[in-house]
C-alpha cells in the first residue's frame, strides 16, 4: 500500500495534489494555485516522498517528509475519507517521526484532521514558506 516514490511518480503525484488542494484549499487565488503548482517538483526534491496505492495499484494519496516533519500529505478528493490520511499519518508518525507538521490556517479540514490525531499548535507564522499572505500554523504531535 505504501512505498517510496520518486521522480516518475511525480505526475500522478502533481494530479492527486491538485485534486486534493482543489477540494480543500479554496483560499487559494487562482495565480497562486498555478505558482505553487509549478513549483511541487522542486518541493519533491526537498523531501523523501511515499505513494499510497489501493489495491488496483492506483496511486491515491501521497506524502512527503523532511527530518521530522511531514511536509505534504495530500489525498485524492474521491478518496477523501476513507482512512488513507490517516494511515498515511500513522506511517509517518510512527515510522519516519515525523512531529511536526506546518498547515494553512484556512485550511480548516487540515487543521481538524491533525488536531483529532493529538497536534497542537505550537506557534504562527503570518506568510507562508513562500512569502505570500497565508498564514501558517506550525503543530507538533504531543506524546500524551
């Protein structure tokens, strides 16, 4: 279900990414949504990247981590709800430590999802890795 990906994978990655930022991120402007979309393959090359795969070996969901923070974690809209955010959550809390987390703050589903897997908010950034106007929440996994 789970296995590393890497750059021929970054195709289907980039089309699971814009089906999920499409259904959750309509804060987005549409210049923005086409920058950061550009911009996802040179993201890749930041981190170590893992597909989720279904059964029929399509690729639904993926993530992306960085020491120990999980930088992307993206599911395909059809697949939302399902459970694949959180297996893909699990994996990287409890196989990769990944703690940390950075989300946007109007990304409301985001934030629930991580909160409801015990991430705190632990501080608050007004702009975005980029520089742009969408302000970050950074959130660790608290050990209670």
């Amino acid at each position: 279900m789970i296995s590393p990906a890497d750059k021929k994978d970054y195709p289907v990655l980039i089309a699971v990414w814009e089906s999920a930022v499409k259904a959750t991120h309509d804060f987005l402007s549409d210049k923005d949504f086409e920058f950061y979309k550009k911009h996802i393959p040179i993201y890749f090359e930041h981190m170590s990247l893992y597909k989720y795969k279904d059964n029929k070996g399509v690729v639904k969901a993926f993530l992306g981590v960085a020491d120990n923070s999980i930088e992307m974690l993206f599911v395909d809209n059809e697949s939302r709800g399902s459970g694949i955010g959180k297996i893909l959550l699990d994996y990287a809390v409890n196989k990769l430590n990944a703690r940390n987390v950075d989300v946007n703050e109007q990304n409301k589903q985001a934030l629930d999802f991580y909160y409801h897997f015990g991430f705190k908010e632990v501080s608050r950034d007004e702009y975005d890795g980029e520089g742009k106007g969408y302000p970050i929440l950074h959130l660790v996994k608290s050990d209670e």
